[in-house]
C-alpha cells in the first residue's frame, strides 16, 4: 500500500529528507499523521521520527526556507516544533522509553525506529513511512496496524496491561479513538482498562480533562461517555455524572434513566451545534437530579429546583475538571438554571411580559438555550413529542415577535445609576438600586416602554416616593 501525500506535504518531506540524508540519518513519518491519511481524515500536525538528533534535524530543515519558520526547541524532552503556515511539524529522536510505577514521565533513551514503534499506545498510532531516498514512502508496519485500520479496531502494540500500566492516559486514549474514529477496542484491550481503571489517579487533570474535551467535540459523544462508564473510569474521573444513573420505581410509578437522557440530549445538541460549552451545557442541565430527587404519594416522582441546584453546581464542577473559570462557565451555568424555561412557557398562555424576561435573562444566550431545550425533548411518546415541538415553535415565534418590538436581548438600562445620583444628588446607595430594579420591572412587565423618555418620566414617580427630588441646578 501507498499512502498519497498532497503536493505541500511532498514537497516538505522532500526537504527533511534531504537534510536527514546529509546528516546521515534515516526520517520516518509516524503516528497519527500516517493513521490519519489511511483513513483520509484531515491532518495539521505532522510527527517526524529520526535515528539521531531531531533538534538538529529540525533547525536545519527551518533553514532551507525563506523566511525562516519559527523553531521551539524543547531540550528537556528531545523534541522541536516548526510552524509552517497551517501545519505544525514536530521532530524527535527515535527513542526508548521504561516507567517506574507512580509516574507516567519516562526514563528515555536513544532507541532504533522498532524501539520508537513499541512504545506507542496503539498499532494504528505504530504506523511509519520511510522519508528516506531509498525507500521513500515505505510503510512499516510491524503490529499489524494497516490491518487494524481497516478492521476498525483498536488495541495496543504490546500486552495492554504493560502500555496502560507504562501510561494510564492512554486508557482515556482508547476511550476517544474509538469515539472519535468510530473504531471497537478488542475485548482484551477493553478488560485490560477495566482492570488498571484505579491507576488514571496518577494522571493529572489537565490530561485527563484534554480528552474529555476531544471526546466531547466528536459526532457522537454518547459513545465516549458510555465507554468511560462501562471501563470504570468514569467512577474515578467525574463520579458525580454517574449518580445520575438509575431509573427507580415506587408504588408503580418509574422515572427515566437520566444518564441515559443527558447523554441523548448531549447528542442532540451536538448534531446541531459545535459549541462545545453548549455541549457541556446539555452534559450538566440535569446534573442536580440526583441531589433533588423525591417521590411524592399521589403524584409521583419530582426533581424540583434541579436547575437552581444544577447552576449552583457548575463551578464547583469546573473547578474540579480545571475547566475555564470564565465568561464560558457563566454562560453554562445560565443555560443550565434557564434549560426549564423555555418548555414550560409551551404549557401556558404566552404573555410579552413573560417573554421580555426570558429574553433577559438569556441574553446573548437565548439561541443556545433554545437549542438545549429542543434538544431536551427525548420523550418515546410521539403525542406528547408533538405537542411539546408545537409549543416550542410557539415561543420562538413569540421570541421573534417581542424581540423585534422590544429590543431586550441586548437590553442596557436606559437610566443608569450614575444618572440617579447626579439627578438627585445622592452617593451610592440603596434607593439607586430601588429605582434601577423599578424601571426594569416595569419594562419587562410592559408598563413602559423600553426607551428613555418613559424612563426617566418613571424614574421621577419612583424617587418621589423614597422622598428623592431633582436638584435644582
């Protein structure tokens, strides 16, 4: 088999080989560029193996180009990176790698391109091409990687209980391979993760959170969490997602499996968004279940303030996963006190003033939000499915309508506070508050409309009634 390289991608192994040839060492391609062209999938990076000093190697091939790439240079693990307008390329040094038992950092050594193959995670990732002149293009192929490509299977190159127990990531590595490409981990790999699932403890969270996010943004991402659930990582990585596991009954009454529901909702959401904080929005909307779980007699089962409870939830969850504690959790934790909303306005007489305050409160957010709740329908009764997306279509006709006459999505107060105290000649205090929650109100409520005029006439009534008079100037 040949592995077709574009033009600009032969024309830059070319280069290196030619640079490796007067060094007088052999070039390989490996890893997951070659997998990735197996399976024509859509490359950036490039991984350059090389029988010598690939820091020499890289310099000098960022120097037959004018200008000259930028070359980082990382002396303490052996490998450079150059940065060629869209495509990263990385070298390295062949080499040989043995662990100690509580670390995941090697002891390395200068090895031969075997040795180099044997210490990747999986035989597709195994995978070389010959750069050199006498058998450019050349796979080599020495665990039968080419064959587990076009099998779709994953599994190691070595005994997995040696490449896990060497690097417990590269459990969370199958996991998001085999949702990202769609591959099958053989049963003896599988069992191999059940097995070690405790030694992902010494992996750090920022490793392991860097594969949640790949396994997140993937078509399906169902399939990542379910495989972590079922390996018995998930238990030691985010054990408060599988509390959610579970459908109980009493007195003949059941609820749905909400692990199961949060993940329908999170492939919902990612067929019709690639924001991958709408996605963890959809992952945590109903994180508080568990916590606001009760059965009442006569009624049934109820999760009520599982929103408010969810919101609370979410940064403390961020915190923990070393999430960004930012604009982006915020919005998350938005979209997750505001996912009930939206499909409770469909059970009742819309009214503008109601729509004003879900305009509001979402914000910028309110397209998001309107994508989770339509992803929230995952109910097998094609009635009630029906009735819910007629009066979801409902209230974003509705949404469309009071936002185009009201302008709320973007609301900015039309008085602002230092305007009340410059008017009354008052400091900051109480009665600015009273007044600026007042005009709020009464605009959302439609009392008044939303503009300055009626505003500020408003803003007179209310300081009137705290005793607050304009100051004659």
């Amino acid at each position: 088999m040949q592995i077709k390289f574009t033009a600009s991608e032969q024309a830059l192994f070319k280069v290196i080989a030619a640079e490796a040839a007067k060094m007088g060492i052999p070039a390989y391609a490996v890893g997951g560029f070659v997998r990735d062209k197996i399976l024509d999938r859509p490359t950036k990076d490039i991984d350059i193996v090389c029988l010598g000093d690939g820091l020499a190697l890289a310099t000098a091939f960022a120097s037959q180009f004018s200008p000259r790439p930028p070359v980082s240079l990382f002396k303490t693990f052996g490998t450079a990176q150059v940065k060629m307008d869209a495509i990263e390329i990385e070298f390295v040094g062949a080499r040989k790698e043995s662990y100690s038992k509580d670390s995941r950092k090697p002891q390395v050594s200068p090895g031969s391109i075997e040795d180099d193959q044997n210490r990747r995670d999986f035989t597709i990732n195994a995978l070389a091409v010959a750069l050199n002149e006498n058998n450019f293009g050349t796979i080599i192929d020495p665990f039968g990687g080419l064959q587990d490509v076009e099998n779709k299977i994953l599994r190691t190159p070595l005994a997995p209980e040696q490449t896990f127990d060497d690097d417990p990531l590269r459990m969370m590595r199958a996991i998001r391979f085999a949702t990202q490409l769609n591959f099958t981990i053989t049963p003896e790999t599988f069992l191999a993760i059940q097995k070690m699932a405790d030694r992902i403890k010494i992996v750090s969270q920022e490793r392991i959170t860097d594969e949640l996010q790949k396994i997140m943004m993937t078509a399906t991402p169902s399939k990542g969490w379910y495989l972590l659930k079922e390996a018995g990582l998930l238990n030691h990585i985010f054990p408060v997602l599988l509390q959610l596991e579970g459908a109980e009954t009493m007195d003949g009454i059941g609820h749905k499996d909400n692990f199961s529901h949060t993940l329908q909702v999170l492939d919902n959401v990612a067929s019709t968004s690639n924001d991958i904080w709408l996605r963890w929005a959809a992952l945590l909307h109903d994180i508080a279940k568990p916590k606001t779980k009760k059965f009442e007699t006569g009624f049934g089962w109820t999760f009520h303030g599982h929103e408010v409870v969810g919101a609370r939830m979410v940064p403390k969850i961020f915190t923990q996963l070393k999430l960004p504690l930012n604009e982006k959790m915020k919005m998350v934790q938005k979209l997750v006190a505001l996912h009930l909303r939206p499909i409770s306005l469909t059970k009742e007489t819309v009214t503008d003033s109601a729509i004003r305050r879900l305009l509001f409160d979402a914000g910028e957010d309110i397209d998001f939000l309107m994508l989770l709740c339509a992803a929230d329908i995952t109910s097998k009764n094609k009635v009630k499915v029906k009735r819910y997306i007629q009066g979801f279509e409902y209230v974003k006709v509705r949404l469309q309508e009071v936002e185009k006459k009201d302008n709320i999505r973007n609301w900015q107060p039309p008085i602002t506070g230092e305007l009340i105290m410059e008017l009354f000649s008052i400091t900051p205090s109480k009665p600015v508050g009273i007044i600026k929650d007042a005009i709020r109100e009464a605009i959302l409520d439609g009392i008044i409309p939303n503009d300055y005029e009626s505003a500020y006439a408003f803003m007179l009534k209310e300081a009137e009634k705290l005793g607050l008079y304009p100051t004659i100037k």
